[in-house]
C-alpha cells in the first residue's frame, strides 16, 4: 500500500536522506523543530539541529502511517539505527504554512 503524504512531508523526508542544507529550505524562516527536549527556532538553527543529529546517529526512516490530527500533519515512522532504544516509532508532528514546515514535533 502506497502512503500519500502532503509534498512538504515528502519533501522533508527525501531530505533527510540528503544534507542539513536540504533539510533547513523545507521549513519556513522562523519555524520551530522540537526534538529530543530541545526547541531549534529558524532555518539557520534547524540546520545546526540536522547536522548534530547526521554526526550522532546513522538511521533510516520509514513512514508507516499518515493522518491529520488538531490541524498537524502526524506522520508515524519506524527509525532503525545505532540510537538508543532502535528500532523505534516515532511521531512525527508537521504544521504547514502553504508549501513549507512551520513546525515540527517528534515524539517517542
């Protein structure tokens, strides 16, 4: 079965595959990334956020599951890697502004 996620989603997670740089042009200029009890507000902070976590872990990332929830985006996916606790689902919580991120959550 085919997942359909809206195009910012999948642009996000193409990204990831790719490079910080790649990571921070899917979200708006002051949007926020909660991860792991840290808040990154802006584009120049969410790339520093994606570059810490590319030097720390190595991992895939599979969605699973897509529905909306409160006006967000949740995205169920299995990450596999050398973090602990892996394999995990997480939830992955977007809000978007026209065809970019304004806000992402992950959650355990």
């Amino acid at each position: 079965m085919t997942l359909h996620l809206p195009e910012p989603v999948t642009a996000y997670f193409q990204a990831d595959k790719a490079d910080s740089e790649t990571v921070a042009r899917c979200f708006t200029d002051d949007a926020v990334v909660k991860d792991e009890g840290h808040a990154y507000h802006g584009r120049v902070a969410i790339k520093k956020w994606k570059e810490e976590t590319s030097a720390k872990y190595v991992y895939t990332c599979e969605p699973l599951k897509c529905e909306s929830q409160d006006g967000k985006v949740v995205v169920t996916c299995r990450l596999d890697g050398n973090f602990p606790g892996s394999p995990a689902d997480l939830r992955f919580f977007f809000e978007l502004t026209g065809e970019q991120i304004a806000s992402l959550e992950i959650i355990p």
